[in-house]
C-alpha cells in the first residue's frame, strides 16, 4: 500500500518547497502551456530524485508517487503532470525488473561457479546499485521525447492536409497552428471558430493570414451552418483518456457533434505526454469552472438574478473522434489502450 501523503519519509523541505512553488508557479500563471508544465513536472521529479537519500526501487518509487499525489490534490485538473509522474515510475520499474532478472540470472549459478567467476563479472552483481544514474538517462531520453513532440507531429502534417480543403478548427492552439503551417500550402480555407479566449483566436487568425493562409474567424452558433462544406475538422486536446474520449476546451463538444452529424472526419493532435489512463467516471478531475465572462460578456447586460456557468472543459466521447495524431503516428480511438499499456505501468494508474 503506498504510503500516506503528507507523512512519506521520502520527501525532505527542500523537496516539498520545491513541489510548493511548481504548484504556485501553475496557479498563478507563470508557468503555462501543456509543453512547459510536462518539462517542469519532470525537471522537478529529476531533482527529487538526485536529491534522495536512498538509492534503492522501493524509496524512489515512494518519493516520486508522493511528489505526484501532492501535485494531483493541489492540481486535479492538471492531468499532464499526473501523466509525467507515472512516466517516472515506470522508468523507476523497469530498471528494477532489469536489475531483478540480472539478479535471478546469477541466482541459478552454483557457488563453485560464482566464486571461480571472474571478478569483473562477481563485481557486476546488483547487491546495493544505485538506480538514480540509469533513471536519470530514462529522463533525459523522456525530455528529448518532450522536446520533438511539436515537430514529430507536424511532420504528418502534409499526409492529412491537402490544397483546396476546408479544414475547421476550434480555438486557439498553437499545436494545431504550427500543424497547419506545416502543410506545405497555403491553398487550404480554415475556418478558426472562436473559442473561449476569443482575443487569443484573433490573434491566432491573424498569425495564419499573414502566412499567406485564408483564414475566416466565426462565431460559434455558426458551426452548424458551415460544417457541410469542412472537409476536414483539426482540434487540439486538453488531454486523452482511456477508451479514446478528449477532454477539450468548452464548447468542443458543439463542433465534434455537428462534424459527427455531417460525418466530417475529426483529427485530434495528441502529443504522447497528454494521454491520460483516467476515464470519464473520475469527475474530479474534469468539473472545474472558468470565470463567467468567458460565456457571457459583461457587455451583454446586467441581471441581479442571472448565474452564468463557463465549464473549463468539454467531454467529448470516443465516437466522435476518427483519428488521433500522436509523436508515433496516426491511431484510432480503439488503439489508445495500448498505448497507455507501452507507456504506463498498470500499478501507477491511480497515483
């Protein structure tokens, strides 16, 4: 059973000061983007781990599980740091069931035969090994993943956008605008329907049409009305759970529906950093509410007896979705558990 969180052995001051201001850090907005906080979580993890006392599996594993269950109480919405946390712990795991097998392969040997071993062999036996230096490689290899992720994606980007194409898409994100830069042309007719942040989508139809794209900003109410004559919907994700469903920015749900409903192809960009084990069920982590004015501007009137509620994100479910485009190429919704199984240990689900 993991250890309590608030009582774990394996977590000095400095560790927790350093969870403290990351956490801060998110809150306040100083650290933003879904890139820089997957980098940040594991440069923090990195240095809780450098900065251990202990070298062996066991007290790793605890001082990384409880630096995610204070990040996950304080961020529950923050799914990719949960994702970074568990990324760590299966790096944690393999090595020690590398380290274990090493072990059983010696085990098997008679003692004659150990002890006429040569001792540079003797000497290769995992009595007391230190796992910090072949996790920190893990990490390393798990950063430079972290740092591709934006071009591997991009890189497909010629296979699914093609000239004289209607492509939709919600919002602003800056994954889904390089993505569409980097289709080779500038024939293509993207409609950007405002999301939430409607200055942050003018900005984004702005950048687009001054590489030479038509691009055209519209109003949300007009998706029904356009989505007959989209090709093509691009969205980007706030995260991907288990079983192939998005969460998404509010107001996704409404453009996936109507793309459902004029059967327009929807491709999801999924970095492999925002694929979450997690399903639809674990409400906490998905209900969060964003300031009113996003839904209702203060300019459309005042109301002493109105209560506004923005939800933060969309649920979109696994049907609506045709394609996802990770850092490994293009997969179904139904193909999304196993992935989850190449990159999660089972045990480090719920954290």
């Amino acid at each position: 059973m993991p250890p309590q969180e608030f009582n774990s052995p394996d977590l000095d001051e400095k560790s927790i000061e350093n969870i403290v201001k990351f956490v801060s850090d998110i809150r306040t907005g100083k650290l933003q983007g879904s890139n820089k906080i997957a980098v940040a979580t594991v440069s923090l993890l990195e240095q809780i781990i450098t900065d251990s006392s202990s070298t062996s599996a066991l007290s790793l594993v605890n001082a990384v599980r409880g630096t995610g269950r204070r990040i996950t109480k304080a961020l529950p919405q923050e799914l990719i740091a949960a994702n970074m946390v568990r990324r760590v712990l299966r790096a944690i795991r393999d090595e020690q069931r590398a380290l274990a097998n090493q072990s059983s392969e010696y085990s098997g040997d008679s003692l004659q035969r150990l002890v006429l071993a040569a001792p540079s062999r003797r000497a290769t036996l995992p009595s007391n090994h230190d796992l910090r230096e072949p996790i920190r490689d893990h990490i390393a290899e798990l950063l430079g993943e972290l740092e591709a992720s934006t071009s591997s994606i991009c890189g497909q980007a010629k296979e699914h956008i093609h000239a004289e194409e209607v492509i939709l898409t919600y919002g602003a994100s800056s994954l889904v605008e390089k993505f569409l830069k980097s289709s080779g042309t500038n024939k293509m007719k993207i409609l950007l329907v405002e999301g939430p942040k409607h200055a942050e989508s003018a900005a984004m139809a702005v950048r687009l049409s001054t590489q030479g794209v038509n691009v055209t900003l519209v109003n949300g109410a007009a998706v029904g009305a356009l989505m007959p004559r989209v090709n093509k919907v691009v969205i980007g994700v706030r995260s991907t759970l288990a079983g192939g469903a998005v969460l998404g920015d509010g107001g996704l749900l409404a453009v996936t529906t109507a793309a459902r409903h004029y059967s327009v192809p929807v491709i999801a960009l999924s970095p492999l950093y925002k694929l979450s084990p997690l399903h639809s069920c674990d409400h906490t982590h998905f209900n969060a509410l964003s300031p009113p004015y996003t839904a209702l501007p203060y300019m459309s009137g005042e109301s002493a007896v109105a209560q506004v509620f923005a939800p933060m994100c969309d649920f979109v479910p696994p049907d609506h979705v045709n394609l996802f485009i990770t850092n490994l190429g293009g997969s179904s919704p139904s193909y999304i558990y196993r992935l989850l199984s190449e990159l999660y240990d089972p045990n480090d689900y719920q954290i």
